[in-house]
C-alpha cells in the first residue's frame, strides 16, 4: 500500500503508480485530510485499485453535534469517490479531548479517568450505524434523482442499507424507490437513518 497522502496532489500517487519497476507492487493507496481532492481523479485514472480513508479529519475536542455532521459529509466524499475503506482516527481520549501530540481532537469515546466512566460521543454512533448495517464486502450503488443526503449499499447477503441524513430542523418525508416498490418514512429533524432493505423485498 502507498500512502497515506495528505496533499491534494494527484500527482505524488501518479509518480509511483506510473513507475515502471514500483507501480506493480502498488495495490492500494489511503488518503487522509487535504488528500480528499486528490482521491477523484486517482480512483478515475486507475478504477481496480483499492483506496482507503486513512485518516478522519481529528476535530477540535468538543465532539460536538456540528462536527458529526461534518464527519458525514468527509464520508460521503470518500466513500463516493471510490474509497473502500474508512477509517476513524481517535478511538478514545481522556475529557478534553487532549490528544498525545498536545492539542484537542474529537474521538468516539470521552473517558473521565477521576471518575472512571466514560461516554460514547456524535460520531460513534454515526460511525456504529453505518458500519453495524454495511457489512464487508458491500457495494456501493449508483443514486438518481433530487435528494443526495444518503449512501446506498448492497451487502453481500443481497440486502440494500440506507443511510441518509435529514438536517433540516423539522420532521422529514422522503421517498426511496428501489426498483418497482417504493418506501415512504417521515424523519426526526437533523437525524440519521437507516432503512435495511431484505433480500426478498
């Protein structure tokens, strides 16, 4: 694996992937942070080879409702241009988010060590639910039409999962249709959810 890149410079994984004697040991490449401009055009230029999300964007410690809905948005981005794999940087930091390099990250879990308890943070359970639904091996479907708040995966069971976002601040309709049967469900104001969707449907 190449990488992780952390420019958004197309060019640096090109350089080896193009190379005559190195390129052929090239399997796969991650990309973390300003990285995410570059991943377009490498999955574009090279389709078979495996991309991963190395690296969330690490937050400011305040694990706050806003940055899980950026962390989303840092999903969809990868996930949607060819990423295989994301992954998550902090699985657990001490209250205040102080991270060993001496600065506040967000992580999954805040532990309190003086009071010997801790909290599952935002971007837990958004990284739980997509994950607890979207089994390895999933595939990523293609998506029409106007609403493009949502990621959509064939599991290899056959199941479809998906994930969406309302992030208006009021209930939500939305309507999915899957083939030749439709699905109609109201949404929570500035929500997450998952439909999973049967083989058999």
């Amino acid at each position: 694996m190449f990488g992780t890149l952390e420019r958004p410079t197309e060019a640096l994984a090109d350089t080896i992937l193009n190379d005559a004697f190195a390129g052929k040991y090239i399997q796969g490449v991650g990309f973390q942070w300003a990285g995410k401009k570059a991943i377009a055009g490498i999955h574009k230029r090279y389709p078979r080879l495996k991309l991963y999300q190395s690296e969330q964007e690490c937050g400011d410690g305040k694990n706050d409702w806003e940055y899980c809905k950026y962390a989303w948005t840092l999903m969809k981005h990868y996930l949607n241009n060819g990423a295989n794999a994301y992954m998550y940087w902090n699985l657990s930091l001490l209250k205040g988010g102080v991270s060993r390099w001496g600065w506040q990250q967000n992580s999954l879990i805040t532990v309190e060590s003086d009071r010997k308890s801790f909290q599952y943070n935002h971007e837990y359970y958004l990284i739980k639910q997509v994950s607890h639904f979207v089994k390895p091996g999933a595939r990523l479907l293609q998506l029409k039409g106007k609403f493009n708040n949502l990621l959509a995966f064939k599991n290899p069971d056959e199941s479809i999962v998906i994930v969406f976002q309302n992030d208006k601040d009021q209930a939500e309709p939305i309507s999915i249709r899957i083939v030749n049967k439709s699905l109609i469900a109201t949404t929570q104001g500035s929500s997450f959810n998952t439909i999973l969707v049967k083989k058999n449907f």
